[in-house]
C-alpha cells in the first residue's frame, strides 16, 4: 500500500506488511487491504483496490515522492491524494535516518485540502514481525522490542500507543502476532504524529 514501510537491522526484521499475495494459492484477501501494511488509514477504507485477474481498479492518483541527504542524516518524504476525494486529506510520511545509527523516525502529516477541518477517523499501523517479546509502558507512548536475538528497540511517538492483534502470511502460514497503532481524529488542518523506533 502507498507509503507503507518495513524496516529490519542486522538481518532481523521489526516492522512489517501482513505478508504478500501467492501467484498461486487464494490467500486471504485481507492482505489486500490498506489496513494490512504499515501505513496511514484514514475512515478504515482503502486507497486501493486490487481484484484478483482484474487491473486496479482504484488508487491514488498523485504520488510524490523526494529525498535529501546532509552530512548526517537521510531523508525520505512521500506523499499521495489517495483520501482527497472522500476525506478533503492529502497524507503524507517522512522517514529519517542517521547514518551509522541503528533508529528510525518518522511524522505522518494528515493536511485538509479545504479551509475547514473535517473531523476524519486515522489509524497509522506498524505490524511487527512474529516473535518479538513486547512490553507497554504507562505513559503509553512508548512500547520496548525485544527481538530473538535479544536486542531491545523502543518505539516512541507523541500521541498514545495501542498493541492490537495481527497476522503474518508467509508461504501460505498464517501466523498470529502484534501491531502498534496510533489512532485519533483529525481536530486541525494538519496533524503531525511523531514516531521513533530506537535500539537501546
């Protein structure tokens, strides 16, 4: 799905997509959806529809993508108009990395197309790989990794952290694990969510 993202280090992945679609095999149409990678919802719909034997039948139209770089740091930004003729919303992601550093930070923006603020439901959704140890904090917003190896990552972000439940497919296996999920309503005409993930 547009601006969605999967991150690994050292050749252990963290965050991930539900997992892909077999050429052959019918797995489960719930790998299709939006909702499925991680990446910006808003109203729960899909920015996409992929039917099985058919041509796309929607998806966003605009798709903006540029980076940069310093002497330090890397810097990707995507945008999409996916969501502007239902919600009036042009989303966008921006991923920084530090060089020689093993983190990840993000914003998703969420920017009205219109004058007025229209109150709009948003999920961003970070599927984790199985086999991670998790633990919540009680601030709520920050959430500690431990991946098989024993490393420890913390996923940060300015708004408060759900653990909800997920699956990983991989060669037709369905496995049970977790996502992190940031959710609010758009109340601004831009809303900015901060993200990090961290290695400790």
């Amino acid at each position: 799905s547009t601006l969605a993202i999967e991150f690994s280090s050292n050749k252990e992945k963290i965050i991930t997509n539900c997992g892909a679609l077999e050429r052959f095999g019918g797995n489960a149409e719930y790998l299709r959806y939006t909702a499925a990678h991680s990446t910006i919802i808003l109203q729960n719909t899909n920015i996409s529809e992929i039917r099985q034997n058919q041509t796309h039948s929607k998806f966003p139209q605009i798709v903006d993508f540029k980076q940069s770089f310093s002497a330090d740091w890397f810097m990707k930004e995507g945008s999409h108009n996916g969501y502007l003729k239902n919600c009036k919303k042009i989303v966008k992601r921006k991923i920084f990395f530090k060089k020689n550093h093993c983190s990840i930070y993000g914003e998703d923006h969420i920017i009205s197309s219109v004058a007025k603020n229209r109150d709009i439901v948003f999920h961003i959704r970070f599927h984790l790989i199985p086999g991670l140890s998790i633990t919540e904090t009680n601030n709520k917003k920050n959430i500690i990794l431990r991946t098989k190896k024993g490393v420890m990552w913390r996923f940060k972000s300015n708004r408060d952290l759900l653990l909800e439940e997920s699956i990983f497919v991989d060669n037709n296996d369905t496995v049970k694990t977790n996502q992190i999920v940031v959710k609010g309503i758009t109340k601004n005409n831009r809303e900015i969510i901060e993200w990090s993930l961290v290695k400790t």
